[in-house]
C-alpha cells in the first residue's frame, strides 16, 4: 500500500478551498427545501426545522468526537497489522478539537468535514420524510455523525486503508451522499412505509409532493453548493491544482445538467409527460454521481455520468418501491446511495489516468463500493435498529394523520389553508 501524504497548499489553493466550503451550506438549503417539497403540506415545517436540528447536532457531535475518530492525513491513527501491511483503520485525534492548528491543510479539512457531515445527515430526512420524530432523527444523527460518517471519511479521505490504495472520492460520493443515503435506507426500512402508500395487494400508490417549486428551487441551490463540495474536496483529498476548479465546475454542471435531461426524455417516453419531481432527483443524481471523479474524469465523461444516473434514479425509485417495499418521499436511496455508487464506479472507469494505473484505480473503487455495501449498510442499520428499540423512531399514528406539524410542533407551516370557526362568525 502506498502511504498518503496532505497536500501542500498554495496561498491561493487554501484561499480557494476556504472560498468553496462557504458555499456548501447552500447545499443543505437545497436538500432541506427538497425534502420539503416532497413531502406532504401538513409535514412542512417540521421537515424544515428538521434539517437545522439534524446540521447542528452533527456539527456538535463532529466536534465533540468524529472529527478524532476521522482524523487527518499524518495524524495520529490506530492500524491493524496484517500480511505484512499496516492498514489504517481509525484516526487517534483528541476530542473537542483540541491542539487543531489553525491555519493550513488540517483546518481547511476539519471545516470541510463539519460543513459535509451535514449534508450527510439531511439525506435521510428524506427517506423518513412525513413519519420521523424529530427527537428520534437528531439521535440517529448522533450515530452517523458520531460514528458511521467519520469512519469511512477516515478510510477515503484520513489516510486510511482505502486511500492508501488510492481510493478517489473528491467530493464525497461515497463518504457524504452514499453513507447518507444507506442511512437514508435503513431508516425507510426501520420505520416502514407511510399510511396508504401501499394497498392491501403491495402495490404502490402514488403519494405526490406538496410544492414542486420548493423541489426545483432547492435544485439551483443544490448546484451552487456541490460546485463548493466538489471544489473544495478535490484540492483537499486529490491534490488538484487552483488551475482545475474551471474543470471541476464544468463537471459538475455538465452532469447535473445531462442527469436532469435523462429523466425528462425517460418520463416523457413512458408516460406521456415530463415529471417535474423526478427530473428534480435527476438534476442531483446527476451532481452526487460526478462528486466522485470531477477532478479526474474529463468533460465527455461527466456527460456520460450525468446520464447513468439520470436513468438510474427513474428506474431505482420504481424497482425500491415494487421490489423492496421502500417508501421513500425524498428520493434518497435512489439519488444519493444508487447513484453515488455508480458515481464512484465511474470514477475508476472513466479516470483520466496512466494505462498501467488504471486497473489499481478500478479495483480501489470496486473496494470502497464493497466496503460501504458489506459494511457501512449493516453497521448503519444496526445501530438505527438498536436505537428503535431504546426511543421508537416513528411518529403515533395520530401524529401521522394529524401531520408532523400540528402534533409536534404545535402550528402548521401553512395556516391559511386550514378552517378557522371564527371565519364564519357573523360580524
């Protein structure tokens, strides 16, 4: 295995990469406005203020315990030796940040990993959208941002196993959107689906969103944040150069673009018409799937990346329901953890590496895809598992009926549309 080195920044690199993590909060505002969107009216608030909670728990719990757990490249780790071969499996860093130098590689990546692990933990928010609890979505937050996240971010971008056999995931395909959307499964799974998704004969029925306009508003903030993640990550954890943010930009958009495009010709083939939400899930299928390989892959194969996960997302979302029973309103499952997958199998596929590094760099990939299927999916539904049966997760079936809104927080985002009796009292 080939020990990992922190890249040397430039001034104008760190000023660079500092400019992009400011940009991925517009990210959970887009996330959080689609969860919203696709979720039903009486639900809409709640998702919101989810979507805070979730980022402020991760980020105490980042600072607290994960950012040690996923330590830095050159910094203190626990390795197991075997064959030979020390294999990077944890970082050893002190808790509550503590003796983190200001200034540099370390810091820039510690602000990246506290900006991302919110990301993370928005993507389930959609799998359980219109039936979580808020309490019980903030400690499943504690797990993954406690645990699940920092894990495999230190195995891909900590100078664990997995870089050290030259891993890619410069914008976190696989570290924030797969983990997220596994996490995102196994909460649909843990708490079923929603009230009348599903008829007695297991068919499902169509539960649309509330407000197709938050859904493609968030999409634009989306872009403007995965042009951050994507920047950031690359010149954090693939050593790009300030020259190939242009690249990285053109990427990602070009993807995000041709993801959307995928779905609309896809919908309008089978159904007759162009389905806003789902070509929504395409547009950010399409930005999670190149995350992976914006720094590597050349423009013509962001187009092709684009495209898979365009298609894939149509597919996926019709196969999860059918086949798997999976209720998920937001579409994470098939947009974040299909496509993120097939994102990083690309990555080794389409790389724009030397002939005799490409197969290293398939196989590296084919690695992490198997280490997040045959490990971080078990681990993440384990541990949501346990906690179901310590706090239970899903709302009381008045709560469901009456709407997340009314029964936890006490006030429904959208009062007008509600009937008051004081409306009809004569004046």
């Amino acid at each position: 295995m080939t020990p990992v080195h922190a890249p040397a920044l430039s001034e104008t690199s760190a000023t660079l990469s500092l400019l992009f993590v400011v940009l991925i909060p517009c990210a959970a505002a887009g996330l959080a406005l689609i969860n919203a969107g696709l979720g039903r009216f009486r639900n809409a608030s709640h998702s919101m203020l989810s979507a805070l909670c979730v980022i402020a728990v991760a980020a105490a719990v980042y600072f607290a315990i994960g950012a040690a757990w996923q330590g830095s490249v050159g910094q203190p780790a626990f390795a197991v030796h075997v064959a030979g071969q020390d294999w990077n499996w944890i970082g050893a860093g002190r808790f509550f940040l503590r003796g983190l130098e200001l200034g540099g590689w370390s810091s820039l990546a510690t602000l990246f990993g506290l900006m991302s692990v919110g990301i993370a933990a928005i993507i389930p928010l959609g799998g359980g959208a219109d039936r979580w609890r808020l309490g019980a979505s903030c400690a499943s937050t504690v797990l993954l941002a406690g645990w699940t996240y920092p894990l495999f971010a230190h195995w891909a971008w900590g100078g664990g196993w997995l870089a050290q056999q030259g891993f890619i995931d410069s914008g976190g395909a696989g570290v924030i959107q797969v983990v997220g959307g596994l996490t995102a499964l196994s909460i649909t799974w843990i708490l079923g689906p929603r009230r009348g998704k599903f008829n007695p004969d297991g068919m499902p029925s169509a539960l649309p969103g509330h407000n197709a306009v938050y859904v493609l508003l968030g999409c634009f903030l989306a872009w403007l944040g995965w042009l951050g993640l994507d920047g950031a990550g690359a010149i954090l954890f693939t050593g790009a150069e300030a020259s190939r943010v242009v690249l990285i930009a053109v990427n990602t958009t070009l993807a995000a673009g041709l993801g959307a495009l995928a779905v609309a010709a896809i919908t309008r083939a089978r159904f007759g018409k162009t389905d806003a939400s789902l070509c929504a899930n395409g547009w950010v299928a399409g930005l999670v799937a190149v995350s992976a390989g914006c720094a590597v892959v050349r423009p013509a194969a962001a187009v092709i990346i684009g495209l898979v996960a365009g298609a894939l997302v149509v597919y996926s979302v019709e196969w999860l329901e059918l086949h798997l029973a999976v209720d998920d309103p937001g579409g994470s499952v098939s947009v974040h953890a299909v496509a993120g997958l097939w994102g990083l199998l690309a990555a080794g596929l389409l790389a724009a590496v030397a002939p005799g590094d490409a197969p290293g760099v398939l196989l590296a990939q084919l690695a992490g895809i198997a280490t997040l299927l045959g490990c971080i999916l078990p681990l993440t539904y384990g541990l949501n598992w346990l906690l179901n049966r310590v706090m239970p997760q899903r709302v009381a079936v008045e709560g469901e009926r009456q709407g997340l809104d009314l029964y936890e927080l006490g006030a429904g985002a959208y009062p007008d549309f509600m009937t008051h009796n004081e409306d009809f009292w004569q004046r």
